[in-house]
C-alpha cells in the first residue's frame, strides 16, 4: 500500500480571497510567494521531532507572504520556463 499523496495529485488548497500585491485587487488567490528564513547560525539547528505539534508555516516566525490574483500579476517567477524541446533527448 503506497503512502503519502498519489502521484500527480496536488494538495488541495482552500480557496482564498486577498489583496493582490501587483494590482491590488481583491481576488482570490491564484500564487503565493513565500518567503521563508534561514536558520541564522548552524550552531543553532533546531532537531526535527516527529512527536512535536504541527505548526501552520504562516505562524512560523518571519514568515512572509505574497498574494498574486494572477500570473500577469506574479511575474516570471511563476511561469514556465520550459517547453516540449527541453524533454526531447
Ligand atoms: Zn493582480
């Protein structure tokens, strides 16, 4: 029995509606840009504890985050830049 997420299946993702940053528009939600900190010192890791309670990543200190209504609006981080040529061996 294989475990985890089906491959080729996306996390579903609720719906949101916030102001995009490029046009402003209150719109639901199409990308996000995450921006997450690094550890400051390697002295410093924290251990992974399987045991521990989940923490949303939104709640994780200087977390910030980027809503885009679209990917006009998110720019070229958000697009493609692959086509079928780059698979052909
Ligand atoms: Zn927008």
């Amino acid at each position: 029995m294989a475990r985890g997420r089906p491959r080729g299946k996306r996390p579903e993702v609720e719906p949101i509606r916030r102001k995009c940053a490029t046009c402003g528009k209150i719109k639901v939600v199409k990308h996000r840009s995450w921006s997450i900190p690094t550890v400051s010192s390697q002295f410093s890791q924290p251990t992974y504890n399987p045991n521990s309670q989940k923490k949303d990543r939104i709640d994780q200190p200087g977390v910030t985050v980027i809503n885009y209504c679209s990917v006009e609006c998110g720019g070229e981080s958000f697009i493609n830049p692959y086509d079928e040529d780059d698979f052909l061996r």
